[in-house]
C-alpha cells in the first residue's frame, strides 16, 4: 500500500466541506477535545487563504 504525506481535497462539494467543518466544530464542542477544534479551525484558515478571504466570509459562502 502507498503512503500518503497529504491528502487533496479538489474535488469536495462545498455542502460535504461544511458538513466536515460542522461536525469537526460540534465533536469538539460536546467532547471538549480541543484536538477537533484546532483541525477544524486550520481546515478554515487554509481555505480561507486559498479564497482569499477571510475565514468568516469562507464559512458563510459554504452556507451558500
């Protein structure tokens, strides 16, 4: 089997994204896993970056 370093995401729906971004934010939320929170809020900082915009206007266009 290969091994993976990284993994591209270039062909996610925006809904399958948001659903990944929410479950990521209630997970840690309700477990108190600070672990969830930190993946989820990087995920939105790298793609905000990659939108070029800020990470609140990245959410709020994949609730678009």
């Amino acid at each position: 089997m290969r091994e993976f370093d990284k993994i591209s995401i270039q062909e996610m729906s925006k809904e399958d994204m948001l659903m990944i971004i929410e479950a990521l934010e209630y997970t840690g939320t309700h477990t108190k896993i600070e672990a969830f929170i930190d993946l989820r809020d990087s995920i939105v900082k790298e793609l905000s970056a990659l939108a070029d915009s800020t990470e609140e206007e990245f959410v709020e266009y994949l609730n678009r």
